[in-house]
C-alpha cells in the first residue's frame, strides 16, 4: 500500500526523499480524499513508491565512487596494460592509421 500524504507534508517529504530503485526525482500525485502520494518521475510506480533519504542515496553514491576507484586500480594488476610504454604514434601503426 502506497503512502498518503497531506499538503503540506507532500513537499517536505519529496524534497528529503528519491525513488529507491534509480535514485530519480519523486512528484506528488494527487489521491483520494485531498491527500497526495508520490511517484517516481523516470520509474513511476515500478516498486510501488519505495523511497529512500536523500542523505543515504548520496552515501551510496560516495560508496560507490570509492569501490570503483579501488577496483579499477586492482584490475590494473590483473589485467596489465598492453600499450604501456608505447606513444601514440606506434599505437597508431598497429591499428593500420
């Protein structure tokens, strides 16, 4: 079941909260009775209005960019570098250009 809201409550939750499956932007949708719920504006109501906290969807986004950060520097040691000491020009001539 989908959460409701009041009118003044709508606004404060869309501005602390993001879809909890892309991270997008919510926007109320007006539901029985005067209330609102929110939906997704990408997803719409794909996982039935999940939500969670701007503050933890950026800690995730932070998380994310440090794991990348070390994986890209461990695949470096399993996956050595082909052209490592070459210039441009000699990649060049093994492309045919």
């Amino acid at each position: 079941m989908t959460a409701t809201f009041e009118d003044g409550e709508v606004d404060k939750f869309i501005q602390a909260h993001v879809c909890a499956r892309c991270y997008g932007e919510l926007m109320a949708v007006e539901a029985e009775g005067r209330k609102w719920t929110v939906v997704c504006r990408s997803c719409e109501d794909a996982w039935q209005g999940a939500t969670i906290t701007r503050r933890s969807a950026v800690r995730r986004g932070q998380k994310a960019l440090e794991e990348s950060a070390e994986v890209k520097a461990n695949l470096a040691d399993v996956f050595p570098n082909p052209h490592k000491g070459k210039s441009a020009e000699q990649i060049l001539k093994e492309l045919g250009l």
